[in-house]
C-alpha cells in the first residue's frame, strides 16, 4: 500500500485529468448529441484556446481572467465560421463525411501552429490570485488545481442544466428531432445549430484556457488528448451530455489510482475499460440504444 500522501497526490492529478476529459467530453457530446456531428477537431480548438491566451498575455499584455472571457468567445466565433462555410454543406450527408472533414481540419492547424512556434512548450504562468497551496494535513492541494476542478464542475453543471432543464434546450432537443416543426413556429433553425456548434467549440476552448498553466502551451496539446477524450464520449453514451461528465471525472480517478497500483497500464486503462464497455452495453453507460 503506497503512502497516504503519495496515493491522495496521484488522485489529485487523475481528478485534474478528469476535469479536463469532461469538460471537452460535454463539448464533443453536446456537438454530436444536437447535430449528429463528430468533431475531430475538437483537440485543435482546445490548443487553439490555450494559444489565444497565451497571445493575450505574451503580445497585449491581457492576462488569465480576461483571457477565460475572451478565449472561449475568439474559439466560438471560428467555431460558428466553420459550421456555416463548411459543415453545414455535409449537414445531410452521412456523418463520416464530417468526421473527415473535422480530422483535416484538425492536421491543418496543428500544422499551422507548429510550423509557427514548433513543438516545444510554452509557459503559462499561474495567476497571481490561485498561487500557492493549501496544506490538508495528508496531502498538499495546490490552490490553482483545485480551481480547475471546481470551475470544471461548474461549466459541465451549467451546461447540463441549460441543455435539459430550459426551455431553449428543450427547443434545441426539438430541432434536432424535428427541424421542421420548429421553424414552423418561427424559431431559425439554422442559426441554432450554427450557435450550439459555436458553443461546443467554446467549451473547449476554455477548457484550454485552464489547461494553459497546468501544462505547456503547444501545438501537440490537442492530439494528445483528444483520443481519450473520443473514449470518454464513447464509454459513457454518444450524444449523452451527462454520460459524458460523469465519465470523464470518473476515469480520470481510475486513471490516477492506476498510476499508483500498476504504473504500466495508466496509459491503456481507460481503453481497456472502453473495449469491456463496448462488448456488454454498445451503447455505453448512459447512451440509449438506437
């Protein structure tokens, strides 16, 4: 049995994983649940997000609280801009055509941004308000880790509920079920759609935000994660927007506990996990069968 301190440590790192799995997890599964769209490029628009950033603070001199504002809004908007000059002419064909569509998008930036500040890390400094730590006593809680956890549960809650408990999600829900219908009663459709892509892709946008002082900020960031992230989407239930959420803070913990009993397979747990998964209920956890 590894120390205390050791074993709470390592559950800190695979709570802090989680954080980031889920939030991008809400982003893929609000995107494919409401659009039927798979987003491979959503690892790109979470480095993008750290990118900005990193840009506000390193050109302009803006730094990390004005930066989780503006961030997200920079991503959403390019996310909107690619919804309407491209995905929304693959909108009735099968959904490969935009998982390829989204895959090449992703090599195209990633690309990009490495032929511009090549593959080595760039700093992020913690703000000056969430420096330091809190001693626990067992354990020590770096203060700006344990904020990312908190404003991870607060995004992915709020998303939730705006998604199943307001009367726009109850409308965005409609258009994807009955499109005509909706427009029948004078909702635009189109713009809907257009804005609930925006919105996934502003999810991960913030969520590189956070990620910008926990690791460095490069252009391999997003390919690096967006893998686990797609098993996270898949192991609790394509398209389910909680499934998702639970998922991803779930894992990561499995993730961190196995860095501690079985170092070998921390890299291929959660794979593993989606293999069984996929074999007992296809669907995942909390998906519904088709």
């Amino acid at each position: 049995m590894p120390p205390l301190p050791v074993l709470m440590g390592q559950l800190l790192l695979g709570l802090i994983n989680g954080a980031f799995y889920a939030v991008l997890s809400l982003g893929l599964a609000l995107i494919f649940g409401l659009l039927n769209i798979i987003n491979f490029a959503h690892g790109a628009q979470y480095m993008m997000g750290a990118f900005v950033a990193w840009l506000l603070l390193t050109v302009t001199g803006i730094g990390f609280w004005p930066a989780l504002v503006i961030s997200p809004i920079v991503i959403g908007v390019f996310g909107m801009a690619v919804e309407r000059t491209m995905l929304r002419r693959l909108a009735k064909l099968d959904p490969l055509y935009g998982l390829l569509l989204t895959f090449g998008m992703a090599l195209v930036i990633e690309g990009l941004f490495r032929q511009q500040y090549g593959v080595s890390g760039q700093p992020y400094q913690v703000p000056e308000a969430l420096r330091g730590g809190i001693n626990l006593g067992f354990m020590f809680l770096p203060i700006y880790r344990g904020f990312v956890v908190v404003a991870s549960l607060v995004i992915c809650l709020g998303t939730w509920l705006a998604i199943d408990k307001t009367k726009l999600g109850a409308l965005l829900r409609a258009a994807t079920e009955n499109p005509s219908l909706v427009r029948a009663f004078g909702v635009n459709v189109p713009l809907m759609i257009t804005a609930t892509y925006g919105f996934g892709a502003a999810l991960a946008g913030i969520a590189g935000v956070l990620a910008a002082p926990v690791y460095a900020v490069n252009p391999l960031m997003g390919s690096n994660i967006i893998i686990i992230v797609f098993a996270v989407v898949v192991i609790g239930g394509m398209g389910s927007i909680l499934g998702s959420v639970l998922t991803g803070f779930g894992l990561g913990l499995i993730e961190g506990l196995t860095k501690v009993f079985y170092p070998e397979a921390s890299s291929t747990v959660i794979f593993v996990i989606m293999a069984i998964v996929l074999l007992v209920k296809p669907a995942g956890l909390f998906g519904k069968a088709s």
